[in-house]
C-alpha cells in the first residue's frame, strides 16, 4: 500500500508504515476500509478539539481508513428530545457504521465539556436494530487543554469507554497550551503532534485486528446464563 503523505507536511513520510493487515486480521476478516467515527467536543469556530481530530483523520487516511465526523452543533440535551429527532438519529446512524472511533474533547473546570458528554449519552448500550452501538468497537482518546498539561479528561473518556464497552486502546494525546500548537489551522511539528500520530496507526491496527473478533471477545457468560433463563421461561409456560 502506498501512504500519500502530500497533506500532512510535518510528518516524516518514511517513519510511516503502512498497516500490516495480514499479520493484523482475522480469518475471513473484512475487506474493506476500516470504518472510524470521530467525535470532538467543542463549538468555537477555532476548536482545538476538532483540529485535533482532523489531523487524526488526516493520518488515518493515509494508512486507509475511512472516516466520517459528528458535527454537535444542534444535538439536544439527554432527555430532552425523541430518539427520532434528526441530530439524535445522525449520530447513532454513524456509530453503527463505525468500527472504531476517536474521541477528543478540551479539558474545562477540570472535567471534558458537556458537548463531549452529551454526545456519548446519546449512544445507547442497549442494541439499535440487533446491533449495539458501541460494544467491541475500538476507541482512542484526545484532549486539549488550554493551559498546563492534564489528564483528567482522557482519563474521564476512559472510563466512559469502559462503560460503553469500547475496546480502548492503551496510547492516548494529551496537547496542553493548545494555542500555541497551531497556526492556520493546521498543528506544527512537535513531539504532541508526532504522540498523535502513534495514537491513530496504534487505533488503526486494533480495528483491524479486532473488528471481526469482536462478538467473540465481547461474549459474556452472564448473558448467556440470562438467555438461557428466558429460554427456559418461555418453554416452561
């Protein structure tokens, strides 16, 4: 595979390796482009959040995947619309189709923002369609900060991802004074910029890797023993 690196001017085209999808996927494994969503957390026309992830995108393209983003711009609070309403349905049409996502929210009062929560308490755990939203997916965690550099956001994201049964992968991206990382839009190179990079071949390869193995690591026995309990209800009446 060959890694167009044309827009991307401070990566190091041969320090990019392209995805090994042999040694990665399983048998029977999908063909095509793995599928990731990405979500950031923050409304400002210059939103250091959704740079983040756009440079993400921008190298997970290049070692060929597909990605699609969620603009939060109208998305109701919890609760306080149907699940029919179109920003709602926009978003959970999107994490069925993913196979893995990239959250990136800025860290404010200590804490990612309430556009960031809100978005994932819309995705349901219980399953849309037979399908579950999230569950077995893979998941990486970005945050900005505009100050000293903090991890109580991706931390926060981790222990959502564990809740909404995403598989997280370990490395993460962490960019404090995130003003400073940016000009015209576009991140300069930096050590941060280059941990952004590791995060997005890192999630690449657990996508692959896990994406058609995914109901096998996520099978649990206490749901199968729950199953088998309303089995034996219905044949019993």
């Amino acid at each position: 595979m060959t890694i167009d690196t044309t827009d991307m001017p401070n990566l190091v085209p041969a320090a990019l390796q392209p995805l090994d999808i042999a040694g990665l996927a399983g048998p029977d494994a999908p063909q095509h482009a793995p599928r990731i969503l990405l979500l950031y957390g923050s409304l400002r026309k210059t939103s250091y959040s959704r740079l983040c992830a756009e440079e993400g995108a921008r190298v997970l393209r290049a070692l060929g995947c597909e990605t699609k983003f969620f603009n939060p711009s109208g998305l109701p609070l919890p609760d306080d619309a149907d699940a029919d309403h179109p920003k709602v349905a926009e978003l959970r049409d999107l994490a069925l189709w993913s196979e893995g996502m990239v959250w990136s929210s800025p860290e404010r009062h200590g804490a990612m923002t309430g556009i960031m929560k809100t978005q994932i308490d819309w995705l349901p755990l219980s399953p849309i369609g037979g399908i579950r939203p999230t569950q077995g997916k893979t998941l990486a965690v970005m945050q900005v900060s505009g100050g000293s550099q903090s991890f109580n956001t991706v931390n926060q994201l981790r222990i959502l991802g564990r809740w909404m049964r995403l598989i997280t992968i370990p490395n993460q991206s962490s960019v404090p004074m995130a003003w400073k990382e940016f000009e015209n839009g576009r991140m300069k190179p930096s050590s941060l910029y280059n941990r952004i990079v590791d995060v997005m071949e890192e999630l690449a390869r657990f996508t692959i890797m896990t994406r058609r193995r995914s109901a096998m690591l996520t099978d649990r026995y206490s749901e199968r023993v729950e199953t088998l309990d309303d089995v034996h209800k219905r044949v019993s009446c």
